[in-house]
C-alpha cells in the first residue's frame, strides 16, 4: 500500500509543525533564481541551509509554480491513470480487500483521489522538475512546504526519484525506500524551520509528539479520518518513521551519504539493530506456480504491513508489534480459481518461537474476522470454515527456515493450491 500511495502530500506534518518554526525562517541567504517567481525570499532563505544540513548543493534550485485545488486533482489523476500505477492500485485494492484491511465497498481510487487532493498542499514533479505550490494556501503552511518539497528536488539531483516510483512486486523495500526520501525531507525542513538543533529542545517530547499532534489533528481532515487504517498507517509511516531513521543515521553515521545506502526493508526502518548492526537483509520468498489457478496480483507486506494487518483485526498493538517482529520475508499471491479468488500468503521467520507466535496472532485474527467458533487440525495445519471461505494457516520448514503459509480460498475450492516444498528462499 506504501508503494501504491506514494509521495504526494506533507500537509498533515506541515500544519503540525507551525508551532516549532522559529525566527530562522525569515533569514535572507543566498540568492534567488534568475527567474525569482513565486516564494522567491523562501527559496533564497532555506536553499543555503538545506544544503548544510543534507551535504548535498544544489545544481540549480527548481521553478516554483502555483497550482489550483483543480490542477493538482488533475495531476493525481493523471498518476492514476498511468497503465502501471492502475494495475497496482487494482492489484492492491483486491488484495487488501481479501486479507479484510479494505472495506469490500471501497472504490480505492475515487478514495484515494480525494485523500491526496485533501491532503496536498504542495510537490515536486521529477517529471518536469517543477516544484508545485496550490494556490490560496496560508502562509505558514506553504513555506513550509517548500522548504520540505525543495529537498526532494535536491534529492532529485542526486538520486532519480522516478525509479523508486517504478519497481514493481517489491512493495516492502519500495516502502522503505519512500522512508528515507520522505523522512530525509521531513527531518531536514524541520530542522531548518527550528534553526537547528535538536528537536526535543524546542518541541517536549519531540517525534512522540509529533505523532500525538498528527492523531489529534486528524479531525480536522474529514477524508483522511475516515480511512482504513492501512491507509492512514502508510500515509504517515514515510514521514515519521521515516524522519527518525534519518535522525539515528545521522547520529551513527555522520560521515556517511544517506542517499548512497538505502534500507532495502521496513525492518530495517523500524529497528535500528537491523541495518546499523549486523545487516539484515529480507530472505526473498518465490512462490511456485499453482496450477489450476490463474495469478492476478503478486507481491509482498514487509513487517510495517504484517503489522499493520495484526493491529487491524485484533486492535492490540503490543501484541501486533511483538507478532511481527520476527519477520524475515513475505510474498503473497492472488489467485483465480475456478470457484473465485483466493489468496495465498508465506511468510519467513527468524525462529520456530517467531513463526509459533505470529500464527497464534494469525489465528485470532482468522476467527476475529469471520466469527469462526470451530475449526481442524491436522498435524501442523488448522483450517477454519465460515462465510463461504476455507483459511488455512500451516506451519512449517523449508530449506531449514521456519515459515508459515496462510491460504484463504473460496469454500469447496482445493484445500492445498500451493506445494510448500517447491517455494524458493534465498
């Protein structure tokens, strides 16, 4: 979903973080574009910081323009539009629907396009290297936004944004990917915002806050607060999440280029040990193919999402939090049989005691859903039966790595649609 969604709005931060900017936003540095246009005294005030702060210069500052609440609609539109991102959306509308985090009445992307039209005050296109402001924005809100749209042309510079925007199957590590620019942006606008330092200094309780501010402020967002939670969860994860991997980096590393090592999982966003310590890369999960089936959509949660999905069913976040945390890859399909679609899932773990505790979550989680009173076991395989579907969740070993493989499939439609001894891990 992360991927699905994508870059696009700051609105939600920027509005909370009026409260923390201080008198370095009205320094005058630098000099502005040959051609100044809108913002020019903001472009020429946070252009010399930002540049302390990333290390990175400018070849040249992008053109500012002002769009209409309309255009920028358009603009979405258009994303949507594109073969690739209509296939993804499509693929991940069903998907979500079949794991119960989207509702089965939701028009995804009549959704989407009032969300981001709701929440965008401000972007870079890496299309056409402009930097896009929406008209009638208040003050504050729109010089903060450039500051933090400026970095991702800075970015843009030094990194091609467009392929990030372009992998497909890999939701997890596109996720990860879209933390770090996001969070790198989010960081480094807010530091030049405070006049450095750091941010707990000037706002108690810094990024806890922020995130408290943002749930607060919800409310005040009418599209945003009706959103599933998978929506609402990737929308902000980037900015946060993603924000405090920039701070630990920059503390760990300080001599190293953010840009030039990117995480290559949400693990390694969430948990600091995973990319700063020993490394630890995602084992990639390849599904065999299934006959009598036909795939319609493939790819993958990561653990933010499997998280997510556990928070989703059970609403207790100790415990989705714990169940996750052993996660070490996913890959999921979804398949047409000749009874419906259905959907297969296998998820890696980094012990037997992980595996063992994320499929007792799942378990809750399968007879929360469908109101299941009873189900079957069978060695290390339960399967549940209700509202005209057949789950199973079988626990098991392959290559030497614990794993566990969740099927959700139309009700009289093959009981095993995927050979557990023929998926390959590496």
């Amino acid at each position: 979903m992360g991927g699905m969604i994508g870059a696009t709005g700051t609105r939600a931060i920027c509005a909370l973080l009026m409260g923390v900017s201080c008198a370095a936003c009205d320094r005058r540095e630098g000099k502005a574009n040959d051609d100044p246009g809108p913002f020019a005294e903001t472009v020429a005030s946070v252009v010399p910081q930002i540049e302390r702060e990333t290390g990175l210069r400018f070849r040249k500052p992008p053109r500012l323009e002002v769009r209409s609440k309309a255009q920028v609609r358009e603009f979405v539109e258009e994303q949507f539009n594109d073969e690739r991102a209509s296939r993804e959306l499509a693929g991940a509308e069903a998907v979500y629907r079949r794991f119960g985090l989207l509702p089965d009445t939701m028009d995804l992307r009549a959704f989407m396009l009032d969300l981001l039209t709701e929440q965008v005050a401000g972007y870079y296109d890496p299309e056409t290297k402009v930097l896009y402001v929406v008209e009638g924005a208040e003050p504050e809100i729109a010089r903060i936004t450039v500051a933090h749209e400026l970095v991702h042309a800075l970015q843009d510079q030094h990194l091609n944004l467009d392929s990030l925007q372009t992998v497909e199957g890999q939701n997890d590590r596109t996720i990860a990917a879209q933390a770090v620019v996001e969070g790198q942006a989010t960081y480094t606008h807010i530091q030049v915002l405070i006049g450095g330092g750091t941010l707990a200094a000037k706002l108690p309780g810094g990024w806890d806050r922020v995130r408290e501010m943002i749930r607060e402020q919800q409310t005040q967002m009418p599209v945003f607060s009706t959103a599933p939670i998978i929506i609402q969860e990737t929308l902000i994860f980037p900015y946060l999440s993603g924000a405090e991997f920039v701070r630990r980096f920059r503390e760990k590393t300080p001599n190293a280029q953010l840009l030039g090592d990117l995480p290559v999982s949400t693990e390694q966003i969430l948990h600091a040990e995973a990319f700063f310590g020993t490394r630890d890369a995602p084992t990639a999960v390849t599904l065999p193919a299934m006959p009598g089936t036909t795939t319609l959509y493939e790819n993958n949660l990561g653990e933010f999402e499997t998280r997510l999905l556990l928070y989703h069913h059970l609403r207790d976040q100790a415990s989705a939090i714990r169940a996750a945390r052993g996660w070490d890859g996913d890959r999921y399909r979804l398949v047409r049989t000749a009874q419906g679609d259905g959907l297969v899932w296998v998820t890696v773990w980094d012990s037997a005691v992980d595996a063992g505790e994320f499929r007792e979550q799942m378990d809750q989680a399968i007879a929360t859903r469908y109101a299941i009173a009873t189900s079957a076991t069978s060695g290390d395989s339960k399967t549940y039966q209700g509202a005209g579907r057949s789950v199973t969740l079988t626990v098991s070993e392959v290559a030497g790595r614990p794993v566990v493989l969740y099927a959700d499939i139309p009700a009289g439609a093959s009981p095993s649609p995927l050979d557990l001894g023929r998926i390959g891990l590496r």
